[in-house]
C-alpha cells in the first residue's frame, strides 16, 4: 500500500507529543473576509535555555522587522536580514521564510509580495504577514 501523507494521521507516522518538547503549528483556513495563515509556537513543559533563547530572539527579529523603516523598492530579501539578525548574532537561524503576501481566494503565500528572493522589491501599500 502507499505511504499515508503527510498531512493525514495514521499509527504509523503519529506520535503522542510530549511536555519536554516545542511544538510549532502552522494553520489557518479560508474565510468570506480572507485568507489567514496561524503559526504559533507553543511549549506544554519548561523550555530549555536554549529554547528560551531562540524563541526570545525570533521575537526580537519580528519588532525589529516590524519597526523598520527601509527606502521604497528594497527587497524583500534584504529586509529580512533584519528579522534573523538577532539570531545570526549567536549562530542560529530558522529554516523557512519570515513572511509572505497575503492571499484573499487564493493562496496563502500570495505573490509577489514578501521577504525571498524572487519576490518583488516592497513599496508603500502592500501587505507581507511576518
């Protein structure tokens, strides 16, 4: 038989979850108003120092972001830099991308809008989650 996938349970690929770990849930739904996009990451124990390090500095990177003031036309990728700074600054990254644009109807990493490469450089009136 084939494999489940991944985005349905099964004996096989499931786990009871465990108070000595983070968890990171990524969720979301469609809506007559939009399209959201929920990541939330949460810790049912007591978090490691390390673990309080990180989550710290990922909050760190997110006011940063949120307070930047960059020239129109910069890219996204460029601002983004300003969101893992404060992880770079001790060695550490996250592995996937800080934001995206904003879908109503359609898909929840619109682009061409948000922070990788290949996305357009950002100017005044557009949307990015982060």
């Amino acid at each position: 038989s084939d494999p489940p996938s991944p985005r349905s349970p099964s004996n096989r690929s499931s786990r009871k979850l465990s108070v000595d770990e983070m968890y990171l849930t990524d969720t979301g739904g469609q809506y007559l108003d939009g399209t959201t996009d929920i990541t939330r990451t949460v810790h049912w124990g007591v978090p490691t120092p390390l673990q309080k390090e990180a989550y710290t500095r990922v909050l760190m990177g997110n006011i940063d972001l949120s307070r930047l003031i960059f020239p129109p036309n910069t890219a996204g990728g460029t601002v983004e830099s300003f969101a893992r700074r404060a992880l770079w600054d001790v060695g550490l990254n996250y592995g996937h991308g800080t934001g995206h644009g904003i879908g109503n109807y359609l898909s929840v990493h619109e682009w061409p809008v948000g922070f990788q490469s290949n996305n357009v450089p950002l100017a005044a009136g557009m949307f990015t989650s982060i």
